[in-house]
C-alpha cells in the first residue's frame, strides 16, 4: 500500500467520522425541535427557573 493510498484511506475514515458525528449532533437538535414544539411545559420544567427567557421565546413562536 503506497503512503497515497493510506491518505485516501484515512481521509475516508475521517469524513466518515465527521458525517457521523454531524449526523447525530442533527438528529438530537431535530428532537429537541419536536420535543419543544409537542410538549413546551415539559421543557421548560426540564430548563428550569431560570427559563425566563426560554418561556418567552416559546410564546412568541
């Protein structure tokens, strides 16, 4: 195996790592986007007191 090949063959890891990585970082994002959009009481218990501003962003979406 030349040292390109083992290049070609550590960048494919890398990228895929890196989609993988982005993919669930999305993922967790989206559930929280459904999570908030189902059930905002829940989240904003979850939050906490110091969930002013959270609470008034909710209202206003």
């Amino acid at each position: 195996m030349s040292a390109q090949e083992s290049c070609l063959s550590l960048i494919k890891y890398f990228l895929f790592v890196f989609n993988l990585f982005f993919f669930v970082l999305g993922s967790l994002i989206f559930c929280f986007g459904i999570w908030i959009l189902i059930d905002k009481a829940s989240f904003v218990s979850f939050v906490g007191e110091g969930a002013g501003a959270v609470r008034e962003g909710l209202q206003t979406w």
